[in-house]
C-alpha cells in the first residue's frame, strides 16, 4: 500500500463549513491548501439528502438575520433564502396536557407565571449583555456563575415550576441539548450571547427564519466544488506530527507537509488523532470537558401541510412534551407538507431504549398532540440520529461541564505551534452554529496569513 505525499503552504482537517471557508480564504490569500474529510461526503454536520423521494435537512438548517457570516456566504455563492412558514396560531402544552393555541412569543401561561417568565428573561438578557460572546470567561461573574448549573439558577430565581421549565426549555432542551442540571449559567449566558440575548433566542421568528432552497449543505457542496481537487474525500486524518517548522499530517492514503494545519472537527473528535508529540497539557486537560448534546430531530412528510388548513402555523412547544418543540418544515415549493420535531438529551436516550416501531409511535404520538390525528400516519418519516456518526458523536455541538468555560474557555481556540483550532463548537458568536463556523474559519485564516507574513 503505497502512500501519496502532498506539499501545501496549509492542511485543514475537515471539510465541514468551518474548514471549507478556511481553505476558501487562504487561497483567497494566495496560499496553496488541501483539505482532507473522513467522511465520503463534504459537510459533515450539513447534510441534505433525499429520503424516500422527500427532502431532508438531516443537519443544520436555518439562518437567523444577525447570522451575517453565514448570509454572506449564502449570497456569494448564489444562493437563495426563503422564510420558514409562521402564518397563524401556535400551540402550547401545559403540564398537565392542557393544549392552547396562542399568537407571539409568551407561551399561554397563567398571568403569575407569565410575570416570573417576563422577569427571568429580563435578568438573563441583563446578565447576556454583560458578556462579549467571544470572551465569556471575562463576564465579571464568569466564576460564580460557572459553578451553579442553570437548573439550579432557575430554582433560585423563581418558586414558579412552569416559568422555570419553559426558560430552561430554551437553552437546555433546544440549544445545548443536555439537561439543565448538566451545563453551568455562564455556559447558558454564552448560548444566548451568541445570538444577541435571552430574548432573542426565545423569538421563534428570530432564531428559525429563513432557510436556503435546495438544502443548506448546498453552502459546502460549492465551497468544495469551488476548492476542485484540493478536497479529499474519505481521509480521515490519523496523526498530526508538529514541529515549529512546520507539520505532517497522515491519512491511510497521504502524508501532507505543511506549514500549519488547522484542526476543524468538533473538539470531542481530537483524540481520535494522535499528535505527535503529544498537544500540552492544557490541552490535554481542557478538552475532556467538552462533551457533545444530543437531539434526534424528528421528520414526518405528509400529503399536505394539513396543520394550516386549521390556521396552525405548525409551530409547537412544550417542555413536557417528548417533541418539545416542532415546526413547519416545508420544502420550498413544495406541495407535501413537513413537520420537524426535537426529542433531547434524555429524553432521546429514553426513545433509545425501544424499538425502532415503538420509538416512531411515540414520536408521531407526540407530534399529534400538537396536531391533531392526521400528524399520526405521515409519508415519509426519518429521524436525524447523529448519535451514530462516528465523525461526529453527538448533536447540536460541544459544551463545557461545569465550571470548564471559566477555567479553560480562554485557551479554547488558543493555537498550539503550527495547530490552530477551529470549529462552530468553539466560536463566541454564532457558536454551536454554521455562522459560527463561518466565523472561525475566517479567523483561523486571516491569524495564519499574518502569522506567515510576519
Ligand atoms: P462539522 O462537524 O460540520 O465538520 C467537521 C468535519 O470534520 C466533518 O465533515 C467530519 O466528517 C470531519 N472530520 C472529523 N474528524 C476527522 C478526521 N480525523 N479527519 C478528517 N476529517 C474529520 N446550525 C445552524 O446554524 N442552524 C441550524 O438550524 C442547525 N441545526 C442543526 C441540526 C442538527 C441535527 C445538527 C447536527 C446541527 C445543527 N446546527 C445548526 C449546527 C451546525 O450544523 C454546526 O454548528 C456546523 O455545521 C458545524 O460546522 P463545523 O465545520 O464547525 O463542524
């Protein structure tokens, strides 16, 4: 088995958004780059696909109208938006299965409740604006607030167990997707500052607004079409060896020489590659407390978008629901009407441990509270299980436990000799998010090239 050798001024290790537009803006700069996927398929948490003749946002899928990094890149290559469906009413369920229908972003909740919620989005918003997303270890309670976890903040604030699940739904089960005891408040203050506030991220209409017709893996698809032969499918890189001179990095296939090398896979993912030498021990250290969320999102295609002949908009939420949050997931221009449910964390698990049939009875179940009956028997059904994927591990992305963004948070994208770090995982703005891949692929580039015209 005979190895191929590559010279380039940089190696990128994975051809996700973020190593895609790294590579996109050093040959921008007149570097030479190589860019080198385990997958089959460029991407990696973007993937479109076509299931059973329907349309699936396996992955990411919407933009939201600070995502300025992302809007960018959708325009420069020539791609179009559309808005998410939102006409009508929404749904709610209580605790006790109580279903309402409602208009804007308060959920149908008692007048009492409703004021504890007003109030709690108040303090976190405060709080939030505090912080510079990219440096959130600097917020002047970083500490203290990274040693209580949020379910703990939430039940200091507030006797009122509706307002508390509902605030705790919004960052918990729809973002980090890890339960509210297992991530600290400074780590949910970092999940809102990244998308402006608290208030934003409870704005349905902010967060999910539009998406990008034919698929938002469209965005890597042209990225690496545009990159031609410098992007190398099916290599995972095995070993990163470094000196200050430069790096090799070595697949089963390849050995590319270098002058950096930019590590853009989820931080979960660096110990799959051996660096030799080893990465200090900060490094060492610091990445064990990164840990991936976990969601399975749900999608049911049905014959028509039925839920908007009964003036539903198709968006849904209920913390005590095992969907906890559903919407109009609707392919542009197209006649079937989708739904896309959320089941988190352990909730998920709990799915996990029955069969495939029971599980998806569950799910539809669940999805028909919102509905009605008709969300019970769709066309297609598939479940998004990134769980499963050995190039990933987890979904949305990484987060730190308990106390780990303060104690490590400012060495997070900190470079190692000719390694620097990348991801949507570790970005301050758009973090967890493709913008925030974006951002950090930019980065990454742009400290390179005035790293090397020095
Ligand atoms: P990403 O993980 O995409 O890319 C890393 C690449 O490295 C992968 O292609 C992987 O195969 C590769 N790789 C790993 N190890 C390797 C090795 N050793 N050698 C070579 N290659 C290796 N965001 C958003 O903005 N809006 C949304 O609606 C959603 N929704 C959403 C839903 C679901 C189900 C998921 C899973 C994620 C989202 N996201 C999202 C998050 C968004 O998809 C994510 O933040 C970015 O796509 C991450 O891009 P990166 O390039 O940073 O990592």
């Amino acid at each position: 088995h005979s190895v191929s050798i590559i010279e380039r001024d940089i190696v990128i290790i994975g051809a996700g958004a973020t190593g895609l537009t790294a590579a996109t803006e050093l040959r921008k700069a007149g570097l030479t780059v190589a860019v080198l996927e385990a997958r089959d398929r460029v991407g990696g948490r973007l993937h479109t696909d076509d299931i059973e003749g329907a349309m699936l946002e396996i992955g990411g899928q919407w933009v939201s109208p600070d995502q300025d990094a992302l809007k960018e890149t959708i325009a420069e290559l020539g791609l179009e938006t559309f808005a998410r469906y939102r006409e009508g009413e929404s749904v709610y369920i209580n605790a006790s299965g109580e279903r309402t229908r409602f208009e804007g972003e308060i959920f149908p909740v008692s007048a009492d409740t409703e004021r504890e919620m007003v109030a709690l989005i108040g303090t976190l918003d405060e709080l939030v604006a505090q912080m510079d997303p990219d440096r959130p270890w600097a917020h002047p309670r970083a500490v203290e607030l990274d040693q209580i976890s949020f379910r703990r903040w939430l039940e200091q604030e507030t006797d009122d167990q509706e307002a508390r699940d509902n605030i705790s739904l919004f960052i918990a089960g729809a973002m980090l997707t890890k339960p509210a005891h297992a991530f600290s408040t400074l780590q949910a203050l970092l999940m809102a500052a990244s998308a402006g506030s608290f208030s934003n991220l409870v704005d349905a209409d902010f967060i999910l607004d539009e998406r990008v017709v034919g698929g938002l893996q469209r965005v890597p698809i042209l990225l690496a079409e545009n990159l031609g032969g410098d992007v190398f499918l099916g290599q995972a890189a095995r070993t990163v060896r470094w000196r200050d001179a430069g790096v090799t990095v070595l697949t089963d296939d390849l050995e590319v020489r270098a002058r950096r090398v930019i590590v853009a896979v989820p931080p979960v993912l660096y110990t799959r590659i051996s660096f030799d030498p080893p990465l200090p021990r900060r490094q060492q250290m610091m990445h064990q407390h990164l840990s991936m969320g976990f969601v399975i999102k749900v999608h049911a295609v049905y014959e028509t978008p039925f839920w908007r002949e009964d003036g539903l908009s198709g968006t849904a939420f209920s913390p005590y629901e095992l969907s906890h949050e559903a919407y109009d997931n609707t392919n542009f221009g197209d006649p079937r009407g989708t739904l896309v449910g959320f089941v988190s964390d352990e909730a998920a698990d709990g799915v996990f441990t029955v069969s495939a049939e029971e599980r998806k009875q569950r799910i539809l179940t669940s999805l028909s509270h919102y509905f009605g009956e008709k969300a019970l028997t769709p066309v297609v059904y598939y479940e998004s299980d990134w769980g499963t994927e050995e190039w990933t591990r987890g979904a949305y992305a990484a987060s730190f436990d308990l106390g780990g963004l303060a104690r490590f948070g400012a060495d997070l994208r900190t470079p190692v000799g000719p390694i620097f770090f990348s991801c949507s995982d570790l970005a301050g703005k758009g973090y967890q998010h493709v913008d925030g891949a974006i951002r950090m692929g930019r980065q990454s580039a742009a400290e390179i090239v005035a790293e090397l015209d020095r």
